[in-house]
C-alpha cells in the first residue's frame, strides 16, 4: 500500500461569519492510499483556530503517514492520537479504498433508499441578513434552524423572539449555537430567556476547558446544553467518561474531523448512551469528499434527530458532490 497527499483551498462564495471572524478560505488536505490498482480517498480536514491538531508540524505529520501507510492500523492509530483530522482521513480512506466508488459505509442511504434530516444552519450576521437566511431556509422546508449567536445577543434576542411569534414549537426548533461567547454570569441570564422561547438547545454557552463552571451551568440550565468545543483535545477513553460524568450535559455534539474520526465518535456514543446523555453529529466546513463521508457515516448510527450536516454549497470550488439536498431531507446520489 502507498499513499499520498495534497493541500487544497475552498473558497467561500460570500465571507462567512463565525466565532473565529470572517472566513474567506478553508483550508484541508485530501489522502489518497493505493493497493493493487485501487484508490482510497480522504480527507484529512483540519480547521485552523479550532482543530486539536493546528500546529506546525501538521504536514510533517502527513508526510510520516504516507511513508507508514503500510503499517499495522493499530499503531497508526497510536501515532495519530494528537493529529484527530488526519487520522480521520485516514479512516475514510481505507474504507473508500474497501467499498470503491464513493462508497465509505454502504446501506440503505448509499443506494438512495432513505435519507438524513438535517438543520438549516443560519450564519452570523447583522440582523438583517439573518433574517435572509432564516426566510430562504423556512422556504425551503426546514424545521429545524440553528442560529450562531454571541456577537450582539440583544439583535439576536430580538430575532428569536420574532421567529417565535410567528412560528410555535410544533412548527419549528430553534437550535442556538454560543461558540463559547457567554461569561457564566451572562449565561445565565441568556439561558432563562432562550427557555422562555422554547429554545431546544444551546451549544457551549461558555469557554470550553472550565468543567465545574459548566457542570453548574448544566445542573441548573432551564435550556438544554449541548457541549460542541468541550470535546475537542479530549483523547484518553477515560478521560471522555470523566468529562461527562463531571460536566453531565443534556447532549453533545460530534464533530468527526475534530474528536478523532470515526472511531472517535463511537467512543463518545458508547459513553452518552450509558449516561443518557442525547447527541447529533456535525460536520465542520469539511469539502465534499469529508461530508460525503460523514454523511454515510450518520445514517448508521440510527440517530433520528435532525443532524447538522452542510451541503458543500458554500463553495465555489467544492468537489463533486454525491449529496442532494430535497426540502430539509439529504439524500445520496452517488
């Protein structure tokens, strides 16, 4: 087996506004292994800012799997341990190379049989371009719409408020992702006046790394909290388990790319649902090769929540894609 690498740029069709600034470009590296005339794909999709593994010697890194790409997968794994989106790619590769075609986990979704609900995701903002998005996603049938919130709550308030009067919570969920923009203090406050909208959930409200101040916020919260950025960096098994007993959110979010792959996300899996603790799977600006992947990936899990899964559309040089977006249902399309 051999295998090799290179960098690829997406471009953004408009600047895209999140918790790390505007976004003009997203950076990612697609792994490409061969064995006896077959290909596999992956992508290895580091996000700078946020990924565990955004460090100098990220490529370096790369390079070494490359030259070991013939060794056993288990002390690849070992290796990768600090490197969570390139062991990621890894993964998708071999299963790619497995499966052929665009195929990493076959079923009923990778013959068009059944689909995906997912969230519309609404971009930061000012108040009157989210208000853009969140008509085009009502439009277009969703009902479920996440917000990024924790620039300037008092518009953001303002627009909830709004979609609320118009739309009850049999109509429609309203997901509100903080990025960790709240103190503690004002977190509070901001939980109350999400429940009395009846917000379904709100991702780290505050910084990630402070667990007791969480753990209260979570023992406390009239607003379900999911943890997103908490789990990034946590590695050890036991570590995961202490995490959630200690913190003891209403749900999680995973995000392959970000909690080491595939694997990674089935150990988080194993230990919520021990602890009945809820939980989706997001997808984090990753081209289609990635998406692809994940999106295959989610249908296994048997997860019936609406999942947050983009549609490589905000790209104006994505790969091809094998998804297909009907109303707020994602099929495969080979």
């Amino acid at each position: 087996m051999t295998a090799k690498y290179y960098k690829y740029l997406l471009e953004f069709k408009r600047p895209s506004g999140t918790s790390r600034g505007v976004l003009l470009e997203k950076e990612t590296y697609i792994l490409e292994v061969f064995e006896n005339e077959n290909k596999g794909v992956g992508e290895c999709a580091l996000f700078r800012g946020l990924s565990y593994d955004d460090r100098p010697d990220y490529e370096d890194k790369l390079k070494w799997l490359c030259e070991n790409i013939h060794q056993d997968p288990e002390f690849l794994k070992e290796e990768l341990k600090e490197f969570p989106s390139i062991w990621f790619g890894y993964e998708q590769a071999l299963l790619n190379l497995k499966h052929g075609g665009k195929l990493y986990f076959p079923s009923e979704f990778t013959k068009g049989q059944r689909s995906i609900m997912i969230n519309g995701l609404i971009w930061m903002g000012n108040a009157e371009f989210m208000e853009e998005q969140i008509l085009e996603k009502l439009e277009q049938g969703f009902h479920c719409i996440k917000l990024k919130i924790g620039v300037d709550w008092r518009s953001e308030h303002e627009i909830l408020q709004k979609l609320r009067q118009k739309f009850s919570k049999e109509k429609l969920e309203l997901r509100v992702d903080a990025n960790g923009g709240f103190s503690k203090k004002e977190a509070k406050t901001v939980l109350k006046q999400l429940a009395d909208l009846h917000i379904h959930s709100i991702e780290q409200p505050i910084k990630a790394g402070s667990w007791d101040d969480m753990a209260e916020l979570c023992a406390e919260t009239p607003t379900p909290i999911a943890l997103d950025e908490e789990l990034i960096g946590i590695i050890d098994f036991n570590e995961k388990k202490k995490l959630l007993e200690q913190i003891k959110p209403q749900y999680i979010i995973l995000k392959p790319a970000l909690v080491g792959g595939f694997s990674g996300c089935n150990e988080w899996i194993s230990q919520v649902v021990r602890q009945n603790i809820g939980w989706w799977i997001t997808s984090a600006l990753e081209s289609n090769i990635g998406l692809n992947a994940i999106a295959q990936y989610t249908f296994t899990k048997g997860n019936q929540m609406p999942q947050g899964l983009g549609t490589g559309s905000l790209f104006t040089n994505n790969f091809q894609s094998s998804l297909h977006l009907n109303g707020e249902q994602l099929f495969f399309k080979g």
